[in-house]
C-alpha cells in the first residue's frame, strides 16, 4: 500500500508510512495535520487528504483481486501466471481487462456458437493454414447449424470475442480514443422548441475533442443528454481503428483472412467501440467530476470562513412583499429574543409604521447591526432601513439566505425553535449567519448552499465526501466554543462525530457549561481517543487554564507550563506576551515526540490564543440607483460581490434578481489560470457592465482593476 500511495502522491515515503500509521489508529485529517507534524514531516490537510484517497483507492482495488481470485478459483482456471498477473496490476482497468475471457455474462453470441461446437472451426481460421474454409466448415452443419454461412457466423462471433479480449488491442483503441476521440451531439428534433431546452441551445450541434473540452460544457451536454433534449457520439477514425486490429492479427491473404477481417469489423463495431468510447467518457467524465467538485469545495471553504461579525446584537429581516418582512431580535448569542412581520411594502405599504417598530425594536434590544436576507424585496427593505434614524450607530448588512429555507423546514431547526414557524426559523438563520457563518452554515447540506456548479451532476458520494471534509477541517481550523455551538456544529469537531456532538450538548443542558477541558472526559462514551483527537478543537471561555481557550493541546499542556517557570512566570503572565515568549530556546524543550516543528506552533498560539483566522465582517453598499436588469447600461460601473466561482469565471451580485457573470477572459488581460488567484468568493469588487441580454436575463462583465 505505501509504495502504491506514494507512487501516487510523490510524497516522501517516511511520511506517507506515518501518516498511514496514524490514519490506521483513527486519528483524523485536522489532528494529524495541527498535532503530528513530527510524524508527517509537516504534510498539510490537502497532502493528507491525498494520501486518504489514494489509500482507499488501493483498498477497492485490493478487494476487488480478491473477488476475482475467488471466482478464478471457483471457475478452475486460476493459473499461477494468472495469479501473479492479477497480483502484480496497480490500476483497475486493467485487472478488468484481465478478468474479461472469464467473466460469466449473459448468453453471448459467442457462447451460443460454442455450445454448437464451433470453437474449433473458429481456432482453424484463426491459424490462416488453409484457402478452403468453405468445405471444413461443412462439416460443421449440423444440429442447430444449418449451412455453411451459419457456420463461419458462428466461429466469426468466437473470433470477435476473443479480438474483443486482447488487451493490446483493447489498449491501442483506448490510446486512440483517449487522444483522438470527438464528442458530438444532435438535438432531439422532436424537443427542439421546448421551452426548457433552450437553456441547452448552445448544444443543439456541438462537436469537439474529448480530451480538450473543459469540465462545466461536458457536465453541461451529459446533463442535457440526461434530460432528452440531445444524442451524444463518441467517435474516432474507423478505418484507423479497424486497420490497426487487422495489421495485429491478419497474417495471410487468404479464404481465412477473409473471415478475421469480417469479425474485426463485427469485433470493433458491436463489443469494442461501444464499450470503450463508454469508458472513455466514464473517464472524462470522472475527470470532469473531479475538477467540479474542487471548484465546489474551494467555494464552501471561502463561504463557510467567510467574515463573522461575531457576538453582536441582531436585527435579521427575511424581507417580502404580500407575506411582509419577518423580523426577529437576537442577543450576542445569537438566542432569539423577539419576532414580529412588518408591512412596509405593496399591497399594505406601511412604511412609516414599519420604520417607527425597527427604530423602538433597535433600541429595546440595543441591537449593533442589521442584516437583510438577500432574496425578494431585499433592496427594497435595505432602502428603508437605511431612512431609519437609530439612537446609535446601527450597520447594514446583507446577507445571502441562499439555503435558509432548507434550514427552517429542517430536523435541526425544528429541535431548536420547536415553537415557531419557518418564517421565523428562517429570520434567525439570517442573522446568525451575520454573526458566525461557520456556525450557521453547517446546519445546511452543502449542496443547498449555492456555490456550487454542477452540483447535482457529478458522482453524489464523491462530492459528499469531499464537502464533509472540507466542513470539518474550516471547523477545525477555527476551533468551537463548547459551552455555545449547536450540535451540529460539535459533529464536524475532529474524533466527535453525530452521536458525541449529541452526548456533549445533552451534558451541557443537564450539568451546566463545562468549565475545563478535562470535565470533556465526564461525557458519556467519550473516551481517550475522542478525547484526543478533539479537546484542542474544542474552547472554553473564561476558564481556569487560559490554555483551555487556546489551540494548544492538552498533551503540550506540561511544556507550556515549563515554559512559564523557565520565565519566571505564570501561564497567564507569557500568554499574548510575544517579547517574553521570544526569550525562550525551543530547542531546549524538544523530546523524541515533540520536535521545533510543535514547539513553534505552541509559541505562535501562545503570542495570540484563540485568534480567529477570519477576517471581520464589513458593510457593503450596492448602487442604489440599480434595482433591476433593466436598468443596466453597457459601460456602467459598478459595485458588487462575488457570490459563485467556476473554471469559467465567476458570478457577481450587483444588487439584482440575476447575477452577471466575468468571464475567465474578463478578469485579467493576461492569461488566467486559475479563477481563485484573481477574486475570492463574498470579495468586494467594482466591476464593468460589457453586455445585458435582458430576454435571456444575462448579464456580461469585467473586473475593473
């Protein structure tokens, strides 16, 4: 396994045998990336990640030898050859390839005509010794063969099975396909005028190599091919293809070459290109997957580290226009304080009570900022309270509520707010996002947060997989307070998971805030390797030992403390204290398990404990004069945020219904090569209007620099 990863990775062997090591005691990605770097030889999240993958790659195929063993076994015609063969293949592909000639399938042709005994007729044309096949396959008239023409078809489609079983000639179709192949595609004419299928338009007669077409348009036609609106080929060059089969096995010019080469064709056109242009798309396909699911998990990365303003008292508005604005107040905790609906907009247009209730509500609940749900009647809503004289210095926010309404019909939502109707759910979803988007967002599938490209498209098991780590590793990275999260945000901790998160918060209610690390122990089913892997993730405000609302670990606890007294000092007295902190020789403090690597993570927490790594929120203000499509002029300037990224560029909110769309030509007169490296998902940005297509409600852009 460690050669296979690390022929993978190309990472150092050392490192890739430790980390397996750990990852084989249950320890996980965020522990072994902040808290074994001695092992790991500092190998990031990402390298870890990689090794996971590779690892568990290995294992499938690994199995895989095993089930096709058994059923060589079974069969009786495992060989030591063959055994060795199987043992010695690395990919998957190709350990198919070998098992082909003994997989037991459905009745072939082929196996119809050996049944009729035409398995030896079929090996004397093979052998191309003779000029009269006609008269040796007379004698293969009888039983269910009736002539001599069903009996050269039936050793034909013999023949055509075994071309369809070499693999150098399985290999050399697919190097062709792999560098030549084209996708191409054809409207259904009989959906040409469906309303929904114009959104495919651009497809309706497309044709480009496999190998260069980018992910999202391959993701773009198979969704289209899916939904019935277009038909996809897989095509390469035939003739090459069929001259390359025959050049491999026609060695004569005779009757018998004349039967090879009919089974060739028939061995290419109905066994060979049908599953190997399959297959190639599969691969192109899994490609595209991959690169979807990154773009996708670097977007839920930025969302959910995306800037919190932290404990400050809220007013959240999930803005409407028949069904009003739903109002709700909450505390520095984000504990929901009141609610009430406003109706300051048509058809009640109530706009001076509304104002006067925002303004007594402010100030009944001394609330520091407001948010705005981003969705209908948003800039309408955001217009009004910006005509709100407030005692004190209110700010403005709005916030994208893009999943909230998941969240407030959820399980999740329910057990908090058992009380209370969606709407109102929905409101302190809002909020809470202003206050901590980390914290909020992980109580709604990722798929249902709106960053995503594609999402419902690519292989679903790969994309959960890599967004949950990505949920828990940004979870991580920022460090929970126990006494306040949710749930669900204690699941994601490293080594907690569902059914500890559950343990932790049920404790909480009965027993009161925890107020040291080492009451976590007193959890139900929570043991030392739980405890392990997740204490230094988990904070406690105000606690006896400073180090419990820090990032250093439990186990670093007796080095810091010699620290300390080597100083002169108490813990307190050297924390946040990076003068006296840098009079200390670390490599002193180095043991067999802890090395410089360690000590200087300690130092760097110590200098600024519990630092959260995201930036603080910012008030952002739209053009006010904008408020629909159309009312965008090419040339304009504006400002907006960037609210979705892709390989193709990136989508920016300017204040509308519909996001305008830069192109990964419109960021930058130079070459782009990666849209992440020239905006950043929630980023600030002024952007040009080029183009407005108001009946196709597009929107065309450029960064303005």
């Amino acid at each position: 396994m460690i050669n296979y990863v690390v022929s993978k990775t190309k990472l150092p062997l050392q490192s890739v045998k430790n980390t397996i090591e750990l990852l084989n005691q249950d320890c996980t990605i965020p522990f072994i990336s902040r808290y074994r770097k001695e092992r790991t030889g500092n190998l990031d999240e990402v390298q870890i990640g990689d090794i996971v993958k590779y690892k568990e790659q290995f294992e499938a195929l690994e199995k895989r030898k095993k089930a096709i063993l058994k059923a060589l076994e079974e069969q009786g015609v495992l060989t030591t050859e063959l055994k060795q063969q199987i043992s010695e293949t690395q990919d998957l592909i190709t350990l198919e390839d070998i098992y082909l000639p003994y997989k037991k399938s459905r009745k072939t042709k082929a196996e119809k005509a050996r049944q009729s005994g035409l398995e030896s007729l079929a090996k004397i044309i093979m052998s191309q010794n003779t000029n009269d096949i006609g008269s040796i396959a007379f004698k293969y008239v009888k039983g269910d063969i009736n002539s001599v023409e069903e009996a050269l078809e039936g050793a034909r489609h013999i023949i055509a099975e075994w071309i369809n079983e070499r693999t150098d000639i399985r290999n050399n179709i697919r190097r062709q396909l792999e560098r030549f192949a084209m996708i191409s595609t054809k409207v259904v004419k009989t959906k040409v005028d469906d309303e929904n299928a114009q959104k495919f338009r651009d497809y309706f007669d497309w044709e480009e190599n496999l190998s260069r077409i980018p992910s999202h348009r391959l993701l773009a036609i198979l969704r289209a091919e899916k939904e019935g609106y277009i038909r996809v080929k897989i095509e390469i060059d035939n003739d090459r293809a069929l001259d390359n089969i025959e050049r491999r096995i026609i060695k004569s010019n005779n009757a018998c070459a004349e039967q090879i080469e009919i089974a060739s064709k028939d061995a290419y056109k109905r066994l060979l290109l049908p599953s190997l242009s399959n297959e190639t798309l599969q691969i192109a396909k899994d490609k595209a997957d991959e690169s979807a699911i990154t773009v996708f998990a670097k977007n839920l990365k930025q969302l959910l580290l995306g800037s919190p303003l932290g404990e400050k008292r809220i007013l959240a508005i999930d803005p409407g226009f028949r069904s009003g604005c739903k109002v709700v107040c909450l505390d520095a905790q984000g504990q929901l304080k009141y609610n009430e609906t406003i109706y300051p907009h048509p058809p009640k247009s109530d706009s001076v009570g509304a104002m006067k209730k925002i303004s007594s509500l402010a100030d009944a609940y001394k609330i520091e900022a407001i948010a705005i749900g981003n969705g209908t009647a948003s800039r309408e809503t955001e217009a009004l309270i910006r005509k709100v004289h407030f005692k004190n210095d209110v700010q403005v926010f709005v916030v994208s509520e893009a999943g909230a309404s998941i969240y407030s019909a959820s399980k999740i939502a329910r057990e908090e707010f058992p009380n209370y109707d969606v709407t109102v759910r929905g409101s302190v979803s809002i909020g809470r996002r202003l206050q901590d988007p980390l914290a909020e967002l992980v109580k709604i599938d990722a798929k249902s947060i709106g960053v995503g490209q594609y999402q419902h498209d690519v292989d679903q098991n790969k994309l959960q997989k890599q967004l949950d780590t990505v949920v828990e590793n940004c979870v991580n990275a920022v460090g929970v307070n126990i006494n306040t999260a949710s749930k669900s945000l204690l699941s994601y901790v490293s080594g907690i998971g569902p059914k500890l998160a559950e343990n932790i918060f049920n404790y909480r209610n009965e027993n009161g805030v925890f107020k040291s690390r080492q009451d976590i122990k007193k959890v139900p089913r929570l043991g030392g390797k739980a405890f392990e892997q997740g204490a230094a993730f988990l904070r406690i405000k105000a606690a006896k030992n400073p180090l419990d609302d820090s990032a250093v670990h439990p186990e670093s606890y007796s080095i810091v403390t010699k620290m300390a007294k080597d100083l002169g000092n108490s813990i307190g007295d050297i924390i946040g204290n990076p003068e006296r902190l840098k009079k200390l020789d670390l490599k002193q403090y180095c043991t067999a398990s802890v090395g410089l690597l360690t000590l200087e993570d300690i130092v760097k927490e110590l200098e600024k404990p519990g630092l959260d790594i995201r930036e603080q929120a910012k008030v952002f203000t739209f053009n006010q004069n904008i408020k629909t499509i159309n009312d965008l002029r090419e040339g304009q300037l504006l400002p907006g945020i960037v609210n979705n990224i892709t390989n193709f560029g990136c989508f920016v909110n300017v204040g509308i219904k519909e996001s305008g769309l830069i192109h990964v030509s419109n960021l930058s007169d130079s070459f782009v090569k990666d849209v992440n490296e020239h905006v950043s998902l929630h980023q600030q940005i002024i952007v040009k209007v080029l183009e407005v297509d108001i009946s196709r409600k597009r929107i065309q852009l450029k960064l303005h620099k």
